[in-house]
C-alpha cells in the first residue's frame, strides 16, 4: 500500500495537515450518550445491569457479578503454568517498572519559620483505586504491571482490577501478571467485567464489585467517554485515545525499523496514528520499499493497513528544526528521535508523552520493559498531562500550624486581605487570634 504523503514545504500543507490530525467529534458525541446511558443505568441498578451488560457484550453467561470474580488461587496458577521464557519475562519486565516508579515516590516534607509557625505537606496514598485492563482485540498483561506496580510503590492499600473477557477467554498471561501485581500488602481483586459498565460499577460501587477513589488504565472509546463522565466522583488518570507514534529520523537508520516501529503502533488500532517527519526524501521512498516489503509478513496486517490508510503518513520536512516544530503541534503519544545526536532535537520537543531517543531505541522497548511507563497521554493532552506514575497514587494534603507571634502578624494580613474581598466573618477570625501582647 502507498502511505499518504504530505510536504511541509508546500503552501497548502497546513490544511492537508489539520485534516490528518483531526478527530471525528460527531462519533464522540455518539458514544459519550451510549456510555453515559450505562454508567447511569449501573449506578441505579448495581448488580443486575452490571451482569446484563456483561453477558451481552462480553458473550458470557454468568447467574451473578461473584460468578465473574477471578480469585487469587486462579491467578497464581496462571502464573505457575508460564514457561521460563515468559515467566523470566514478565518477572524482568516487573522488575525494571517496579524500580523506575521507585524513584518517583515523593514524601512529606515541612520546615518552621523564625516566629515558630510551621509549614510543610504531608504526602500518603490513594486508599483504593480501580484498574481497567484492556482485553478486546487484545489483552495487555504490560497494562496490568504498568498501571498496579505504580500503586503498589505509592503504597495504595487495594486494588480492584477489572478486564473484559470476550467469549469468557482469560488471558493466561494477563493473569500471570496480575499474580505479580497483588503480591505485597496491596490487595487486589479482580472481575472479568469490561466496558462503561465496569467503569460504572468502580465509580459508584454495587452489591459485589466495591468503589474505589481513583480509576486508570487505558480501554476503549467508551471505556474513555465513561471514565470521563464518573470524573468528579472518581478521580481518573487520564482520557485514553487511539495509540499515536511519530518519527522524527535524518535518512540514517536502517529503514526497515522505522517502517516496523510505524505498524508496532498502527497494529493497536485501526484508529491509531503512525507518521514519519524526514527532511531525506530518499528516505521516504526507502521507508515506503520496507513498508510493502514487510507488511505482508505481519499477521495484524488488516488493521495495521486499515490504520496507515486512516492516519498515517509520511512527511517530508525543510528540515530537522520544522520536524520539530510540527512534533510539537501534534503533542504525540509516543515521539522517536533517531538521529545523530538525538539530545540536540529532543532540547527542542515541548510536548510529547514519552520519548524515544536514538536508532536502537524502539517504541515497543518502552511498551513492555524499559522501565517507565507506557501509560501515556494521546490526542495532544500531552501538552499539559503526563505519563502514569507513582504521583498518580499519592495525594498531598498542605500542613499549616502558626504560632502565637505568627498569628499577631499573618492575622493583620489575612484580615486586609479579606476585607478587600468583601468577607468581614474571615477577617474577623483572622483577627480574633491576635492580642495586645503577643503570646509566648
């Protein structure tokens, strides 16, 4: 297949350029009513919707939501059954992701002014949360261990996972993991349950599944329109879209790399959005040789042409320094730098939820064991969001103790301040603190 191509260079690229980044808000609006409609309806109903939602769509055919309740003792099978290789994998990957997020683990912290009056902030964990695992077209056990190990640093004391089982299929794998996600002393639970309606039961609770304080994990469309709309209630992450990958390369990588880095994203989703920036156009022609070369080799070829066709591209540049600029106005997911001197460009990236740098450092690295996390914003929220992390699971309460001398001198100034505002009950209490003769 030919990749669409677009020239920075030319007058009407701009154009040409919004329409490939464009989303479709019409379809949204159709499946935010759909979600929203679940969500309520399982909020009101608990149990019994929850369970009607689940045998419809998931194919199953279970007499109650305890039916669809993966005990502790089947995942550890799961996990017992590996072979070496995947068990060493998995252990590897948790390993690596484990010791990332360990680093981010904020903690308290204060300090005492001269007059005696103490400030600081007191961090602690989330006390529960909930975790979607996607398992649709695909189950994605690195999305157990990228978003449960996060929790388990901050020290979240349960978690409640939750995963759609199409047909009643458990993923072996996905199991192993979340084995390795409830060891420790956070709890976890999990439910073969998917879809807004999951989302709606770890929102509000029902008779079996519990609520929770916090939901994450990526899914799909209405997995995202549900977690949106419980906002409020809930906290969440954030709102997932269809994967993204961008390229930026000088013409000097093997081009059959770049082309399987493009389909590693493109084969998520026929959605998903895969597009190379080069200022080599010999380079581009070279991709495209691998990409008709390869993609009758890979077993996900539907999808990953489907995907190409609908939003990818390959763009000639004027250079590095445009490629940069147009990297910034698509805010992407995930953004390769496979250059010479990969560090030069990525000083000039603004916005982008993870990135990639140099030739033998491949997207998929990321996805499953380099350590960080792949949970990662998309549809440019990577402008003012970040990645999962640990922060994600602490929250932070501010700590204030004045003293007696502070109270004389804050107090005046709270009280102007509060007048100004027109609040004379705030300033009064301010003041009421301060006396004739400051307090020892």
């Amino acid at each position: 297949m030919k990749v669409r191509r677009l020239d920075a260079r030319d007058a009407g690229f701009d154009a040409r350029f919004a329409a490939l980044v464009a989303t479709d808000t019409v379809i949204d609006r159709e499946i935010d009513r759909v979600a929203r409609a679940i969500v309520d309806d399982v909020r009101r109903r608990g149990d019994v919707a929850l369970l009607e939602y689940t045998n419809r769509f998931d194919r199953v055919n279970a007499s109650t939501v305890a039916d669809l309740e993966i005990g502790a003792a089947e995942m550890h099978a799961a996990f017992d059954s590996l072979g070496d290789e995947q068990r060493a994998a998995l252990e590897t990957a948790a390993r690596r992701i484990r010791a990332f997020h360990q680093r981010q683990l904020a903690t308290s912290w204060s300090y005492t002014e001269d007059d005696g009056t103490e400030l600081g902030q007191r961090v602690g964990p989330l006390q529960s949360v909930g975790l979607y695992v996607p398992g649709g077209l695909a189950a994605y056990p690195s999305s157990v261990l990228m978003n449960a190990l996060p929790a388990q640093v901050a020290g979240v004391d349960n978690i409640v996972m939750v995963v759609p089982t199409p047909g009643g299929t458990r993923n072996t794998l996905m199991l192993a993991a979340a084995s390795l996600a409830g060891s420790g002393p956070t709890k976890l639970r999990a439910f073969a349950i998917g879809g807004a309606q999951a989302v709606a039961a770890l929102a509000y609770g029902t008779e079996t599944v519990p609520a929770v304080d916090k939901i994450v994990g990526p899914g799909n469309a209405y997995v995202a329109a549900a977690k949106r709309y419980v906002f409020g209630t809930v906290g969440i992450d954030l709102i997932a879209g269809p994967s993204e990958i961008l390229v930026i390369c000088d013409g000097r990588t093997e081009p059959d790399w770049i082309a399987l880095d493009l389909f590693s994203q493109a084969e998520h989703d026929e959605s998903a959005q895969a597009i190379l920036l080069t200022d080599d156009p010999d380079f581009i022609e070279r991709v495209q040789a691998s990409i008709d070369r390869l993609l009758p080799t890979m077993p996900r070829r539907a999808i990953i042409e489907a995907s190409l066709a609908n939003k990818g591209a390959l763009i000639l540049t004027r250079d590095l320094h445009q490629a940069c600029e147009i990297a910034n106005r698509i805010a992407p997911e995930h953004l390769e730098i496979s250059t010479d001197d990969p560090e030069r460009w990525a000083a000039q990236i603004r916005h982008a939820g993870a990135l990639f740098l140099g030739r033998h450092t491949s997207e998929a690295i990321g996805d499953y064991c380099a350590g960080p996390n792949h949970v990662l914003p998309t549809a440019r929220s990577a402008r003012f969001s970040s990645a999962l992390g640990v922060y994600d699971f602490q929250k932070r309460t501010s700590v204030v103790r004045v003293s007696a001398a502070g109270a004389q001198t804050l107090g005046k100034v709270a009280a102007t301040l509060a007048r100004g505002e027109q609040l004379p009950a705030h300033a009064a209490s301010a003041e009421s603190r301060i006396t004739a003769e400051p307090a020892r």
